[in-house]
C-alpha cells in the first residue's frame, strides 16, 4: 500500500482528478447510507441535488489528490485576497485560519506557508494519527512540508498552537469538523443543531489572533487551485457561545460560494464520539 500511495503521488493532476471523479460517482452509487447523507445535507442548506451533484466527483477528487498534496510536487496554486493576511500579520497577533471541507483544504496550508511561512514562521495544523501502522508513518512526515507544523489532538498540540499564536505565526482548523464529546457545543449549522468544536473560538478569544476564512477551489482539467482568503471580524467582548455561532455562520457563507466542492457526504450532524482530547503521556 505505502509503494501505490506514492505512485499515486507521481501521477499528474489531470489523471488523479478523473479518476477520482469516477470513484466518486462509484461510491455514491454503491453506498445508499452515504447517498441518503449527501442528500439530505445538501436538502438542509437548501439546495437539490442537481445543483450540487458535481460535489460528488469532487468528494473523489479529494481523496485521489492526497497521495500527490501530501507527498509529490505541490501543484500550482494562485491566492486571491492575499492582503488580509499580510494585513493580519502586521498586526503581530496571530492568525486562525479557518476553512470548511470544501476543495481542497489540505493545499490551502501548503499554499499559504508557501507564501508566508518563511517572513512568519511555520503554519500549525492538528492531526489525528491514522490507525493504520503504514499510513501513520507516511502522514508522520508527509503534512510537515516545509513551513508547516502538524501536531497531535493533545493538550501539548493546543498549546503548540497557542504558542505559535502568541509568537505571531497561524494555525490552521477545520471548525466543521465534529469533534469529540466535551470539546464542543450545540450550535446551528444551515439552520440545524450540529456539536460543533469550540477550539478555534478560544484560540481567537484568548489570544485576539485575526480569523482568516480560506476556501482552495480546484480549477477544471487539473490546471491546479486558487485559494481565497478573507477576514473574518470577530468582536473582542463576545462570548464564547457567540463566537462558536459566528465561526458557523462564517463557514455556511464560505460554502455557498463555492457548494459544488464541499463534502455534503460528510456526517456534520452525527453525535460526538465519546472521546476526549488526550493528556501529556510525560
């Protein structure tokens, strides 16, 4: 399997993107439980499936293209609104950055510390350890490309990522991620109750860091991606419950610009896991 994956990693954009488009369309048809989910999350926001049925070859894209964004040479990647974070780094705070499961999220990191890594330090990012023996091996290194941290789902990877905030680097969270049960709170998701992590609203609140909304659209025919950032105003007296439903309504608007390419496969509505963020072994 770890010699495939690196194959994989070799192939052009063109040819993982087809592929993946087919296996998308493949497991949508083979998996009712995943069809009736895709369905019925795309229905919550509002929209049919005929107007967000290219999703589904997106869904497949996604995973096709990790092999080569974790391991081979990086594809073109343009960034649109540049200036809000040059802006946010000025201002020697910090930066959340903040994107839903829309495109391709694992390239707006490698794009961004591309860009900044080297004036502002590296770009800290959470990871959860496969379970796998040989895809834990190969993510151990493949998400610390140069300019990019990754740490582990501990009390010592928070604090990693508030240390970075404070020495005025970024992080880097997925808020619509579902997080384990207690390290979350009930907050409206496209009008519905969805445990939503309240990590990102505490990083901001406790270090006055800058949010920066990310969404890395993928052009057509593998021509590579662009990223698009955007500031995210978040008022110093809110609370944390307010701040968590900001982030929220934050990642409804950024996948409306773009619901063609989110992850409405995605289980945004399952109960929390009964699993806490771990402890330091020392």
């Amino acid at each position: 399997m770890p010699s495939l994956f690196r194959l994989f990693a070799a192939l052009p954009l063109w040819l993982l993107h087809g592929l993946g488009a087919a296996m998308g369309w493949l497991i949508l048809v083979l998996s009712p439980t995943y069809r009736r989910r895709f369905v019925a999350n795309a229905a919550q926001a509002g929209y049919g499936f005929v107007q967000v049925k290219a999703a589904v070859g997106h869904a497949g894209r996604m995973v096709f293209e990790m092999p080569r964004i974790w391991l081979g040479q990086l594809p073109q990647c343009n960034i649109v609104g540049g200036e809000s974070a040059e802006k946010a780094y000025g201002r020697g705070k910090g930066i959340v950055f903040l994107t839903p499961h829309l495109g391709c999220f694992e390239m707006s990191v490698q794009a961004a510390a591309q860009r900044w890594a080297a004036e502002h330090g590296d770009i800290t990012v959470l990871y959860r350890p496969a379970r796998q023996s040989w895809l834990a091996e190969i993510l151990e290194t493949a998400r610390n490309r140069p300019g990019v941290q990754a740490v582990p789902t501990t009390l010592a990877g928070v604090r990693q990522m508030i240390k970075a905030l404070r020495q005025g680097a970024a992080v880097g969270l997925l808020p619509d991620q579902v997080p384990p049960n207690g390290l979350g709170i009930w907050s409206p998701f496209f009008g519905r109750d969805a445990y939503t992590m309240t990590l990102a609203a505490r990083l901001v609140l406790q270090t006055g860091a800058t949010v920066i909304l990310a969404r890395c659209e993928r052009k057509s025919w593998g021509r590579g991606y662009t990223l698009y950032l955007e500031e995210l105003p978040v008022p110093e007296s809110q609370t944390l419950e307010a701040t968590v439903q900001l982030i929220n309504e934050a990642m409804e608007a950024t996948i409306r610009q773009c619901p063609q390419q989110y992850l409405w496969g995605y289980g945004r509505y399952k109960q929390p896991r009964e699993e806490k963020l771990q402890g330091d072994k020392a």
